[in-house]
C-alpha cells in the first residue's frame, strides 16, 4: 500500500477517535466549548428593563412550578411579553368536522371544432410501367451493351445503373429497367 493511502487512512482513524471522544464526553456531563453570543444591535425598549434581581439567568421549572404559571400574552403593543415566566398555551382541540354533502359540479365539454372541407387533392403523377426486358449483347467482365447500344456497367448482384440514372435488373441475358 502506498504512504498515502496509508497517511489517509491514520487521518480519518484519528478524526474519528477524537469525535468519539468529543461525543463521548459531551454524553458525561462535560461543558462543550463556550459558543460566543452573536452581535445584536441595541434599540431603546418601549418599556423600562427589569429590575437586576430578576434579569439573573433563570433555569427551566419542573413539574407543579411549572403548571402554576400563567399562560403566555403578548403585551398591548405586541413586540413581548406581557408577564414573565409564563407557560405555554395547551395546544386546541380542532372542532369536530360537520358532514356536508359534496357537491361535484361536471366539467363543461369543449365545443367541438367547426367542419372544414379539405381541400382538393392535386392531380397525382401518371404511374410508368417498367419497360419490357431487353435482350444484352457483347457483354463483358466490366458490363454489357443493350440493344440500343447503351453500356449498362455491372452492379452490386443483378442491378445495373443504367445512363439515364434508373435502375436495372438483369436476369441472364435479359435486362429490366424500373
């Protein structure tokens, strides 16, 4: 194994070991590192701070403490609270669902598209029969001549390309343009 392959491997088995450790002692009790407090920017409160008695840090209440606090308000101008500590409010029971008919209403159908005659078609090109076989002469390695004397050059298999540009067959010594 190359060094650093290995080097890679005792740095991720290292981080590993000392977040183990980190979780570990954060389960046991141990205070994790201080977090500094964001920057909040000062304004003049509408209402005079408390008194420095009750502005020390205050714990969490347990139990009947707890439920004999009153429900939280918002104060008249609605920026705090109205009464510090407060409790939560009980969560409302949602009103019981009244049976009401439903009523679906059908989707109107589109119109239907106006009818528009199609026009008429053009005249189609008149179809050409293949010509009738003609019969091949003087034929050789490269090709043959047909009975007006055109050269018809060897294909691929049995098709020729005629001067014209159509396509022949030829079967033996008879020759087919389509």
């Amino acid at each position: 194994m190359s060094y650093q392959k290995t080097a890679l491997i005792l740095a991720a088995v290292l981080g590993l070991l000392a977040c183990g450790y980190a979780w570990a002692a954060a389960g046991q009790g141990a205070d994790p590192a201080p977090v500094p407090a964001p920057a909040v920017a000062v304004t003049a409160p509408s209402t005079p701070p408390p008194p420095a008695s009750t502005a020390a840090p205050q714990r969490p209440l347990e139990g009947q403490a707890y439920a004999s606090l009153p429900f939280c308000t918002l104060s008249a101008d609605g920026k705090h609270l109205a009464r510090q500590p407060c409790r939560t409010a009980p969560p409302q029971r949602p009103m019981p669902r009244r049976p009401v008919p439903q009523i679906v209403e059908p989707m109107p159908s589109p119109a239907a598209p106006p009818r528009v005659a199609m026009p008429p078609l053009p005249p189609s090109a008149p179809l050409r029969a293949p010509s009738p076989p003609q019969p091949l002469g003087n034929c050789g390695a490269g090709g043959c001549y047909d009975a007006g004397g055109a050269w018809q050059g060897n294909g691929v298999g049995n098709t020729t390309v005629a001067p014209n540009g159509k396509l022949c067959q030829r079967n033996g010594i008879w020759l087919q343009c389509l």
